[in-house]
C-alpha cells in the first residue's frame, strides 16, 4: 500500500502546487500525464526539442533498460518494471478503480490546483462527470 486516500490528494496537491510556481519560467515545460500516455512520441519529442536533446522513438520501446539493474529494494523494483513496459492511456483509471465517494474526495480535494492547471473538475461532484 502507498498510504491512504487523503495522502494521496495531499502529495498531489503538494507536487503539483509546487509544479505551479516554476511553470511561468522560460526552462519550466508543462508536460500533463494525460497527453504524455495518449501521445508519448509527440510529447516526448517536443520535451526532447524543448531541452535541446536529439529525439529517437526507439526510447518509447518496452524492454528492459538502464533503469531496470539499478534498483533493489521493492518500491524501485516496482518503479523498475513500470518504466520497462510500453506507455498505456490510462489517465481516467482513478475514476473506474475508486468508488463514488472517492472520486468526490479526488474531485473536491484536488479542485483548487487541478483548475489552475486546465483539468476541467466537476464543482457539484459525480453529478457533473
């Protein structure tokens, strides 16, 4: 397990507020989780040209990597195999795999930040999703 509900909207909402504070510089990119897993070779290409990095679509290609032999510890091991497969669309799973009142507690916790970041939040709660 990786902490409760109300955590998870509390780091949330701390990484991402942070995030807020650096995005208005010229070496900040805002990268959203939803457009890197729906379009991986575009964004990443455009991070890789924003930083001055040559792009290759080879990167986005499953399989083992560097990543992979350096950890040992089962957080990392995890994270290990996570960075080795392929990159799914799987922005909206929070929504199938919480119950109802979680979402609410996602929607209403979150909203604050979410908004100023362009996610589009029901104020009224599932009603609106």
């Amino acid at each position: 397990s990786f902490g409760s509900l109300d955590q998870a909207i509390e780091r949330w909402n701390m990484d991402n507020g942070a995030a807020l504070e650096v995005l208005h510089r010229p070496e900040a990119l805002h990268v959203r989780y939803e457009d890197l897993v729906t379009r991986p070779e575009q964004i990443f290409a455009h991070a890789a040209e924003f930083i001055g990095l040559p792009w290759q679509s080879s990167a986005l290609v499953a399989g083992d990597t560097a990543f992979s032999r350096e950890f040992s510890d089962a957080n990392m091991a995890l994270r290990a195999q996570q960075v080795a497969r392929a990159i799914e669309p799987r922005a909206e799973v929070w929504r199938e795999r919480l119950t109802s009142s979680q979402v609410e507690a996602v929607v209403f916790g979150t909203q604050k930040i979410a908004s100023k970041l362009g996610y589009l939040l029901p104020r009224d709660g599932l009603n609106a999703l």
